[in-house]
C-alpha cells in the first residue's frame, strides 16, 4: 500500500496534474479545468488565465451594448420610409468619443509622405489616394477659398472633425490607425527593438495580421525589429535555455505574440450603423419606458434642442442650420458657436461619454444602404456588406504579402486611383466553395445584396432574363465607366439609359447624423441617408469604432469555479 502511494505522487508530479479535493478549491489558474494538467507552460502547454478584459484603445469609449429601438417612431414628415422602427440587440463595443479631427487624420498623412514618398512614382498613388478632397468646401455662388487653402492643414482647426473624406478613405484611415496603435502596444511592451518605430521604410512597415499569421515577415523580414525587444530577448534566452537543457538544439519557437496572449487590439473599423445608432442615442443611464421603446428624439435628453438645465437654459445643445441663411444664430446672442463645423468636445457628451452625434458633421457608418433595415432575417448585431474574404497563400505554400510592386489599386468613378492595401498587409481573396460547401448561415463571398427584395436575393424585373442579373437587379442604378486610354488619359463615360430607376448601388454607404448645413429633423439618430462610397462632401465626416471581446459589462462578477 506504501509503494502505491509513492508511484502515484511520482506519476502527479512528472505530469504536472493538480491533486485536488472533491470538495473543490481549485480556482484553475495553474491548472486544466477539464483534464488537470498544468497550464503554465511547464508541460509545453499555456493558457493566458490571467487576462482580465479588453484594454480601451486610444481615443475610444466602452458601450456597453443591449436592445434598442432601431428606427423612426415619430412623425417622418420626408416620407422617406426608409427607418421603420424595430427592435435591435448590439454587443458591447467601443466607439470614438469625438470625430476624427484633422490633426488625426494628418498622422496619417505625414506618415504616408515619410514611408511612401509622394515624389516617387511607384508611391505616388497612396499618398494622392489618401489626401480629403478640399475641393468641396467650392460653391457656386459662395466664396470659401479661405476653407479649401486652410480647414485641412492650418491649425486653427487642428481639432475640428476631417471632411471631405470619401468612405473608403475612412475605412483605409481605420486600417492605418490599427496597425500603428498595436505597433506601439508591441513597442512599449518590448517585444519589438527600440527603433522600430523610427526607422519606418516602404515594404518594411508592421501589419497586425502579417505579425500574427506570419511573424517573420514582419517588417519586411527584418528580425531584427521583431525580436529585438528586451522582452523578446529575454523570452528567446529563457527558451533556449531550456531547450539545451532538454537536448533540444532546433529553432526555438514561441518567440513572438499571438492572439492567445491577448495583447494586441481588435481591429479599428467604421461602426455600423446599428452601433452608431444605438451609441448616439446613449442609453446608458436612461432606464424609462420611453425611451426603451425608442421614444427618445435626441443624444441627450428632452425633446428640445435647447437646454432647460438652469446653468445653461437656452443654450444649444448642437450645432446645425436654424433655419434659411440661420447657421448659428445672431452674433453674441442665441448663437450656437459655430457656423461651420464647430471643434470637438464642443458641446456636451450624451449618457456613454460621446461627443457631437448630432449636429456638427454626418458620419459615415459601414452599411451598404438600403431602404430597409430586414429584423425579420437578423435582429443581433445588424450589418448590411458582408464581403467575405481569406488569407491568399503563395505558390509557395506560405502567406502572400503585398509588395512594393503588388500594391493593389481602385479606379474609382471620378477615375481617382486609391490603394486598397500597402506594402506588408496580407493578400486577401474572396472565399470559395470550401469555406461555403454544405453550410446553412452563408453560401457566397459576396452577401451585400442578401434578401434584397425576394426570397432569392434578387428581383428580376424581366423573368426571362435570370442569367443576366446584372442588367436586372431591384435596384437599377446608373453604371458610368472610367478608363484610361493608350496614353493614360481619362476616358468617362456617362451611362444615359432613360430606364434606370433608381441611385442606389452596393458602392452606395449609410451616413447617419445631422451636420452643420442640416435642419434639426436630421438631428435625430434614427435619420438615415445614403451617398456614394467613393465621393465626398464638406459635412460629412467620421468617427472609428472596436468591438470587444469577452464580457459583456465592464465590471462583472468572476464567476464560481
């Protein structure tokens, strides 16, 4: 009976098992739930059990998410009947609490003029592609030179919100905000060198994805930057160590960050439109029926736009047209402060702590517009634009990276060129028939045109014709062509069919919110607008959004082991 003892402590101690009681205890932070085994790494294994929730990236606020009513249930005086009231449920995310401003999106642009030199022709795209266009703030009949020489880059409007941004463009700003913010994560942490910050060059920048699917392609391949971290040196020592101790003398792995380890950020994005909706509405630490059931006309409460709080009564709650010729008011007396954009922070913040979701600029959100919202096919989460798409893998077998002469380029309708990716990013293609086969929740790549009018997806406006959907979709839109001719000139062709019926395409983009050029009804979060992704205007601009992981609340119990 002794030996069998002996033999069975042995046995726990070489595989690491945890011997526990029946009455419990274990809090399993050193230990399997479901097998015992030690998860700290001793036995090749490790499990992160000391993540405690989602860091709050630069620039953002948590939303904690719940259901709302989506939608319109007052008067729709424009009989748009394009935001019939239904209920929604979003999960917890983040959002900006303030417009992007200009002084952000210049980041962007100086880092661009530094990495991609504008003056080299293979770059010159990128940076041409990635300038707001300051062109529309040109009327006819007005005179606003002074706004097209000087709203983007004096500093007099540092800090007011970035017009004249197209959608794509707002996108493109989201995926360059992600890779430097997580950059700096990794930076600040040590697991990348000192100067990897400094030392940026075209072809050589960091992308989160390449980091985590392909780590040594990082920086275009250069170790130097991925492992010269103190951190990464000090993990690289550690490991070889043991390796040698264990006779082990191949390439030490494990070396770099992983989604497991839960350091880095989810990807910036533009919210969508359930999100912005339901953040601008700000709900937060409203808890009466009302405006449950949707009656809650604006970000902040009562059914003004002025406050009726005894410090501030009279003032305006928001910054948007008062009516013919009226852009804020009369000078040093009922005036709303602005009479263009006003800057961020200007007014105050709804119940999550969100800055000028009404009033100021409209905003691009991420859905493909239509004129429904369809709660009968999906009521968690709601997005219109689904375009799904993989990782490309080489002839090689290994994970295709763009490069400096692969850089994929969009004409856009204007004949305007914009990079759809930089150098370093992974290449990506559309999913096919593996990802798709046998499944029941999606069957295409493409799925911005799901249940877009019929069971099929599709309404046919000649039966005859199915195979030519192209020519007959519900939505008929005008197709104007761009091209260039054998000396590189542009060539636009405007399509004249007189049996086009309607505007509305899948490069068509929701835009929510009033502006400053705006009346008070588009001051409700609930109106809802359409305009081509790939053009833009001098009141609308954008804000990014994250979603979060884990839990749903910032402060939740741990749960019981």
């Amino acid at each position: 009976m002794k030996k069998y003892f002996v033999v069975k402590a042995v046995f726990a101690l070489f595989a690491g098992i945890a011997i526990v009681s029946c009455g419990g205890g274990n809090d399993y932070t050193t230990t399997s739930r479901g097998t015992g085994w030690d998860v700290t790494g001793k036995n090749g294994f490790e499990l992160n059990t000391k993540y405690k929730e989602q860091e709050t990236g630069p620039g953002l606020v948590f939303v904690e998410g719940g259901t709302f009513t989506m939608g319109r249930v007052k008067d729709d005086p424009m009989h748009d009947w394009n935001n019939t009231p239904n209920q929604q449920h979003v999960q917890s995310f983040y959002i900006d609490e303030t417009e992007v401003t200009n002084g952000m999106y210049l980041e962007m642009l100086e880092f661009i003029k530094a990495v991609f030199p504008p003056e080299d022709e293979e770059y010159r795209n990128i940076y041409n592609g990635a300038v707001p266009d300051t062109l529309v703030w040109r009327n006819r009949l007005g005179y606003n030179e002074e706004m097209t020489n000087n709203y983007l880059r004096h500093p007099a409007y540092q800090n007011y919100p970035v017009v004249g941004v197209t959608w794509i463009q707002s996108v493109e700003y989201a995926n360059w905000r992600t890779e430097r913010v997580n950059e700096l994560i990794l930076n600040k942490q040590g697991y990348t060198s000192k100067d990897a910050l400094a030392n940026q060059e075209a072809g050589a920048t960091f992308n989160t994805e390449t980091y985590l699917n392909a780590p040594t392609l990082t920086y275009g391949g250069d170790e130097e930057k991925t492992k010269g971290g103190k951190r990464s040196e000090s993990l690289e020592k550690k490991k070889t160590a043991k390796a040698a101790k264990q006779g082990n003398d191949g390439e030490v792995s494990g070396l770099y960050v992983t989604r497991k380890d839960g350091i880095l950020l989810p990807a910036y994005r533009l919210p969508t439109e359930a999100e912005w909706e339901y953040a601008a509405l700000g709900l937060g630490s409203v808890r009466e029926y009302n405006a449950y059931r949707g009656r809650k006309k604006y970000p902040w409460d009562g059914q003004y736009t002025r406050s009726g709080k005894r410090k501030s009564r009279g003032d305006h709650m928001a910054n948007f047209k008062q009516g013919d010729g009226d852009y804020g008011g009369i000078a040093g007396w009922s005036d709303d402060g602005a009479d263009i954009t006003a800057p961020v922070k200007f007014y105050e913040p709804n119940d999550f702590g969100v800055y000028e979701m009404a009033g100021n600029v409209s905003e691009w959100v991420a859905d493909v517009y239509r004129p429904m919202v369809d709660d009968e096919f999906n009521d968690f989460n709601y997005y219109r634009g689904n375009v799904y798409t993989r990782n490309k893998i080489g002839p090689d077998g290994m994970i295709a990276v763009v490069s400096a002469d692969s850089i994929p380029y969009d004409t856009l309708s204007n004949g305007k060129l914009i990079a759809r990716a930089l150098p370093g990013e992974i290449q990506r293609e559309s999913v096919d028939d593996n990802e798709t086969y046998l499944r029941t929740n999606f069957d295409r790549s493409d799925n911005r045109d799901f249940r877009d009018g019929d069971a099929q997806s599709t309404k046919y406006f000649d039966k005859r014709d199915r195979l030519n959907d192209e020519n007959n979709r519900m939505y008929n839109s005008p197709k104007h062509s761009v091209q260039f001719d054998s000396i590189g000139n542009l060539d636009r062709q405007y399509d004249k069919d007189s049996n086009r019926t309607s505007l509305i395409n899948n490069e068509v983009r929701v835009i929510k919110g009033g502006s400053w050029r705006d009346r008070a009804y588009w001051l409700d979060p609930a109106a809802r607008r359409s305009y081509p992704q790939d053009m833009a205007k001098d009141d609308l601009g954008f804000r990014c959004a994250m979603s979060r992981v884990g839990s749903k609340a910032k402060k939740t119990k741990r749960p019981r082991n």
